[in-house]
C-alpha cells in the first residue's frame, strides 16, 4: 500500500502541469458548425494579461477554426480555435506564432442543474417525482400546442431514452458573447 501511495504522489509531483485561460469574445459575424468558415473572427471583451504583455478589450483575433459535429447521448457540436493574427485597437496587427488551441465554452446554465440536482435528490426519497414534476412542467409550459402532448415529450426529453438522439448543430449569431478556453503551458499566462 505504501509503494502504491508513493508511485502516485510521484507520478503527480512528476506530470506537466496544464493550465487554462477562459476568454470571453463577441462573435464578428454568424457562425455555424453545419457549415463552418475556414477562418473567424472574434472581439475580445475584457482584457487578458499574457506573459508578454496584455491583450486590450477590442483587440480583434483571427483563427482557424476545426469543428466536431453533433453526436449521440445528446452532446451537442463544438468547435476549436487556432489563433493566427491578433489586431490591436489601434490597428496594429501582429502574427501569433505560438499554437494556443482554444475550445468552444458553453456556459452552464445553472437553474437548470440546480433543478436536475433536485430533482435527483426528490426521485431518490420518492420514486417517479422527477417523472411527474417534469409531466406538470411539459404540461403548463404547453410547447407542443396540446397539454398531453406536450407533457409526454417532457417526460422522454427528460428520459434516459432520449439519449439515443443526436445533439444539436452550434449556432452563433453576430454581437453574440460566448468562452473560449486556451490550453496553456506552465509558463505562458
């Protein structure tokens, strides 16, 4: 037990450590992953510090972009972002010459996994709450145009069934603010 104990702190000590900048930027024009462009542009809306020095707000970065279509357990397209040129506010622009991979970002939306995690907790002291809480919501929010309808597709959107289904293309509209993720080494910020 004790060589294992001492393999993994040493394994761990040892490891590269990876470190991530989450980068907030406002689209330049629509994007879509059924049909992405080769290259996109994004505003950046607050300012990054690098270790070579600091990335204004309103700077502009051009990239390359690689997407992932939508696949089943409804996970929904994504795609990654190569920066090439970043254009300052005052219209100097400068080639990146370092490959920062970053990685589309969706930002969680957390009242609804506050009531998933509620919703779990409920189904576990009482069996099929979740299924008629979510039955009552389908329901009342009537999307389907008819109560019973619309209450029978909330229960199997809700279901470990509809994970059969395939997720859903990326859309961003222009002005649209959404992360993007940098994988960074240990030395760059």
């Amino acid at each position: 037990m004790k060589k294992l104990c001492l393999g993994l702190s040493l394994l761990l000590m040892l490891s590269t450590p990876a470190f991530a900048k989450t980068i907030e930027v406002e689209a330049m024009s629509d994007f879509s992953t059924d049909n992405p462009p080769k290259t996109y542009i994004v505003k950046v809306v607050e300012p990054i510090i690098t270790s070579n020095g600091t990335i204004e707000s309103g700077s502009f970065i051009e990239g390359k972009i690689s997407t992932k279509d939508a696949q089943i357990l409804k996970r929904d397209a994504t795609f990654s972002f190569l920066p090439t040129y970043l254009t300052t506010p005052e219209g100097n622009t400068i080639k990146i010459k370092k490959n920062y991979k970053g990685t589309y970002k969706k930002e969680l939306n957390k009242g609804k996994l506050a009531k998933t995690i509620a919703l779990s907790a409920g189904n576990f002291a009482v069996k099929g709450f979740s299924t008629g809480f979510t039955a009552i919501e389908g329901a009342v929010k009537n999307e389907q145009g008819n109560r019973l309808k619309s209450s029978a597709v909330a229960v199997y959107e809700s279901s470990p069934l509809s994970y059969t289904q395939k997720g859903n293309a990326l859309e961003i509209k222009q002005g649209e603010h959404f992360l993007i993720n940098f994988k960074l080494d240990d030395n760059d910020e």
